[in-house]
C-alpha cells in the first residue's frame, strides 16, 4: 500500500487520511497514528521531492442528528522540511514524532477542542454572548472564535472568575431551554401581551397547517424511522462496547442510518409503487402503469417537501411554547435581558484582560474590535450638546404650536 500512495504523490496527486485512525465522539483529538508520517517522508525519501501537507478540520454541530450544521476549515499548505526526510533515514521514531508534532498543531489550530460536549456547548454560547451586537461575523472568523475560546478556556480552567463565569453560562442556557429559544432571538422577543398573542395565534395555524401536510407522509415513514432508530441504536451500543475511545457512540448513528436507509428505502418504495399499482386494478393496464409512474415522481417529491414541512411545524411550534410562556411569565424577557447583558460585559473584560496571555498579536488579529471607550466628561458633554441643539425652521420660528417634525408650518383656523 505505502509504495502505490508513495508513487501517487510522486506524481503530484493528493492523498486524504484521518490521522487519527478511526471515528470517535470526543471533544478532543486522539492521539494520530504514523501512517500519515510513513506515507509523506517514506515519498520523501525515495524520491527526494518535498511533500506539503494540508491540515483539515471537521467541526460538527449534534452531528448525530439529520441535517446537523458541519463547518469544514482548511489550513494553509504545510511543506515538510527536507530535514525531517534526512533524519527520516537514519532514525525513525524521532522523525515520525517531530512531524507528528507538526500535524497535531496544524490540525488544532483547524478544529475546536475541549474536555466534554457540555464545556463544548458552553464555549459555543459564550462566543455568542462575547459579540457585540450588531457584529456580523463569517463562518470562519466565528470558528476561528470558537478556537480561541476553547484555547483560553483549557488555559483558565481552573480560575475562580472562570469557573463561576461558566457557571452563569450554563444557568443562562437553562433559562433559553425554558423559554425554548436560543440566544439569537433574545433580542428580537417582545414583551407586548398583544403582540405575543397574535404571535402564538399565527404560529400555531403554520404550525398546524404545516403539520397536517406533512402526516400522510409521517404515518407512512414513521415504521421506517423507526426501525433505522433500533438498528442504529443497536450498532451504536455494538460500537461503544468494542471501543475504548467512544463516550457515547454516537458518530456511528447518522452513518449506519444512512447505510441501512439505502438498502431498505428501495424495498419500500417498491412495496408501496406495487400497492398503488394493485388499487387501480379496475383501470386498464395502460391507465394503472402511467398512474403508478406518475405516483413515482410525485412521491419522492413529497417525501422531501414533509421534511420541509416537518421542520417549518417544529420551528412553530417551539414559537408557541416560548410565547406561552411569555404570556404567562412577562417578566421573563427582562430577566434573560439582563442577565445576556452581564455575561457579555464579563466576557469582554475577561478577554481584554487576558487575551494576550492565549493568542500572540492578540490586539493586531481581533475578531471583535474593541468597543471605543467613552470618559464620563466627554459623555457628558455629548448629551449637553444634543440637549441643547433644537432647531426651528425659518417659516414657524414665531410659534411653537405651528411646529410639527416635517418642518412644515401648521396654518390653524380662526374661529
């Protein structure tokens, strides 16, 4: 195998490997396997050219579940030095650990990594709350804050202001599972009775409409749901038995669901194609075999438009719930609003106070620039300014009442 890979990169072509030997469900990396070392310096040394190596980082969010977020980062092209090649000859052991060494930095600055999924989940919502509002950021400028975060996090772990820091976090998410939103509507919820209402009233019809479009098809795929679950359940438990690496097996589920789904999707699509064919047996052949061919191409198509459907009534649904409950807890908002807004100035102070100690040039390559602090004087003099700065237009300068915002004169009637 290594002489066909060392001959592919002879050749300029690209090799893919998972450096860590096999799939897992942890927080963190595991330790690489040399493979990757023995193919690039093995090609290295037999024929002399340099190989470059690029890191990849497969950042998963609930990647058990269907249609889960995936964020993809590639880091800059790494060329090995020839050095390692040379050293490469006359020990082996030192040569595969120094690339090692090289790969596993490369791979961390392309992936978030922390101890558990419930610090992971923490790190995620504390980036959320660090921004300041009205910051647009990219996928990768937000992955790259994820990074950062997680790297401060394992460095200040054990600090008391970032132990209650968290703390706090984890009790605010709590407070966003209870009212079932996440953080990005905080800010957009009302705390009108009125609006809430008609809210939850319009809400519940899409739900219940969007719902009641997509049962036929619930009712017809649930039986395969759940079997897909069982048996994907079953090779989960089957993996996390044989493995000493997995918490909870589950990044075996959506690829052993997608596995079966392929061979038993086509059972029952024949199944189902048959038994439509079979109740338009009173028509002729010619009527029963286009209808069964037009049910073929519309089923498939209404298949994908319940997932739409389904996850447009989940959407409102959860819409409900959180109004609901804001018609009957209306305080609720201005408790979560209060607390978003002290965790974001505890973060922020944090990560001015310390960010230089975690990343190098931590002013120059800010992903969130820094607010522009404002004196109490010049503020002071700010609303002096705007307090007295009223303008009158020209035409209605001789009587306030004749004023209106549109600089327009309001003529009145005399009696």
């Amino acid at each position: 195998m290594y002489n066909a890979v060392w001959t592919a990169l002879d050749q300029g072509q690209c090799i893919g490997i998972f450096p860590e030997g096999g799939s897992h469900d942890r927080t963190d990396l595991l330790p690489l396997k040399a493979g990757a070392c023995i193919m690039a310096l093995g090609a290295m040394v037999k024929y002399g050219k340099p190989v470059s190596i690029v890191t990849a980082g497969l950042n998963y969010f609930k990647g058990h579940r269907f249609r889960s977020k995936v964020v993809v980062e590639f880091n800059k092209c790494y060329t090995i030095p020839m050095e390692l090649a040379e050293l490469y000859k006359t020990n082996k052991r030192d040569a595969i650990a120094n690339l090692l060494k090289d790969i596993e930095e490369k791979l961390r600055d392309v992936v978030v990594s922390v101890p558990s999924f419930k610090e992971l989940s923490a790190v995620y919502l504390a980036r959320q709350l660090y921004v300041t509002d009205g910051t647009v950021l990219s996928r990768e400028q937000e992955s790259l804050l994820n990074r950062r975060l997680a790297t401060g996090y394992k460095a200040f772990r054990d600090h008391p202001e970032i132990t209650l820091l968290f703390t706090q976090i984890r009790e605010y998410n709590t407070m966003l599972r209870n009212l079932g939103v996440n953080d990005k509507r905080v800010k957009s919820l009302s705390t009108s009775f009125l609006e809430n209402f008609i809210t939850m009233a319009y809400s519940l019809l899409v739900a219940i409409v969007s719902s009641s479009f997509a049962l036929p098809g619930l009712i017809f795929t649930g039986p395969i749901a759940l079997i897909l679950r069982y048996l994907s359940e079953k090779e989960r438990r089957k993996a996390l038995a044989k493995s000493d690496v997995k918490i909870y097996g589950r990044d075996v589920i959506a690829s052993h669901k997608i596995i079966t789904a392929l061979s038993i999707l086509p059972i029952v699509f024949t199944i189902f194609y048959a038994a439509f064919y079979y109740i338009f047996r009173e028509f002729s052949r010619k009527h029963r075999l286009l209808f069964t061919i037009f049910f073929s191409i519309l089923w498939p198509l209404y298949l994908y438009l319940m997932i739409i459907s389904s996850g447009i009534a989940l959407t409102n649904f959860r819409i409900v719930k959180s109004r609901v409950f804001l018609l009957i807890y209306p305080d609720y908002i201005s408790r979560l609003r209060e607390r978003r807004a002290e965790l974001h100035k505890k973060i922020q102070k944090f990560v001015d106070e310390h960010g230089a100690e975690v990343v190098k040039n931590f002013e120059e390559t800010r992903v969130v620039p820094k607010p522009v602090a404002i004196s109490k004087r010049e503020s002071q003099r700010f609303d002096e300014v705007f307090q007295t700065c009223l303008l009158y237009t020209s035409d209605a300068a001789d009587d306030l009442l004749c004023v209106d915002l549109g600089g327009r004169r309001i003529i009145k009637k005399k009696k």
